[in-house]
C-alpha cells in the first residue's frame, strides 16, 4: 500500500511539474537575474580582458504572440591589459559598462521544455574607469542583438543567451558580447 501511495505522489509530482511550468510561461510579466562573463572585441579587447556580468531583467510576453519586450539593467566589469589612451594612472584598474536597454525578443519554435528566442533594442550605455585607472565617464545611446534559450520543467525557470553590443563614445567604440545565465521568476 505504501508503495503504491508513493509512486502516485511520484506520479502527480511528474505530471504536475511541466504544468507548473506551462502557467508560469504563460504569465505575462517575469522578473529575472543573471550573470556570467563578457567578452570584449575589437580595439576594446585589445585593452581589457573577459570580464563578467551582473543583470536584472523585467519581461513581458503574452503567450499567443511571439513577440515580447523586455528592460534590462545591466553591469559588465572588465580588467585593464595597458594604459589607456588619455588617461592616467598605471593599467591595475577596469572598464566598466552600465546599461538600461529596452529590447524586443522574438519567441522561436516554442518546444516542451526549451524556447529559442531572439533579443535586440538599444537604450543608455554609461562606459567609464574604476581603480588605479582614471578616464572620462561617457553615457551614449549603443544597440545589442542576440539569441538565448529559455528553459523551464519541474518549477525551474532559466534562461541562457548571448548578446553583441555596441557603443559610440570618444570616437572610438566599445564592442563585447555578454554570455549569460539566469533565473527567472
């Protein structure tokens, strides 16, 4: 008797889970954190190393339209390889980036437990130095452009994606690609 009770809870546990996960993908407004690491391009790259990412993201979808719209606020932190150019102090400092995006997404092919999606918009781009280095904090308006997985079963909602952004300032530009992962509630 006990093992037939027992494999019945096991049996609704299963069941219920991706049901669980069915109406938490229909809610229209999702709230999410993440994080993992950035990597710069260009002549970026050639002054800082990977670096990583800390995001916060508020969604809206609706779930019979593929198309939803997501703000993120987000933080990308970068060491110093060599002296900048115009700036002062020795190369034992950072780069950092500070950004609040609006951003389209684009549901593709929504399967059982994965949701590939598309990702771009633009939005406020805040570039500037930290520790032993020095320089002009600028805020210019730069654009991103991505793809990602969402992933939900058993009460568990992440996602996974990858984003190019870019960013005008002092005639130059500041080029990474954020690779990042987190949870959403």
């Amino acid at each position: 008797m006990r093992r037939s009770s027992m494999a019945a809870a096991a049996l609704m546990t299963l069941l219920l889970g991706p049901t669980t996960a069915r109406l938490h993908a229909q809610l229209p407004i999702s709230v999410g954190l993440g994080g993992g690491t950035s990597l710069p391009l260009g002549s970026f790259g050639d002054d800082v190393s990977p670096g990583w990412r800390a995001l916060g993201t508020l969604g809206l979808e609706v779930p019979i339209i593929p198309i939803g719209v997501r703000l993120d606020a987000a933080y990308d932190r970068f060491s110093v390889n060599r002296a900048l150019v115009g700036a002062s102090g020795s190369p034992s400092g950072s780069r950092r980036v500070a950004s609040f995006t609006v951003n389209a997404t684009y549901r593709l092919l929504p399967l059982p437990l994965l949701t590939p999606y598309l990702i771009a918009g633009g939005g406020s781009y805040n570039v500037g130095c930290g520790g032993g280095v020095s320089c002009q904090s600028q805020t210019s308006f730069g654009w991103n452009g991505g793809a990602g997985l969402k992933f939900g079963a058993l009460g568990i909602h992440a996602f996974a994606e990858a984003r190019y952004h870019h960013v005008n300032v002092s005639g130059t530009s500041v080029q990474f690609v954020p690779v990042t992962v987190g949870l959403m509630f």
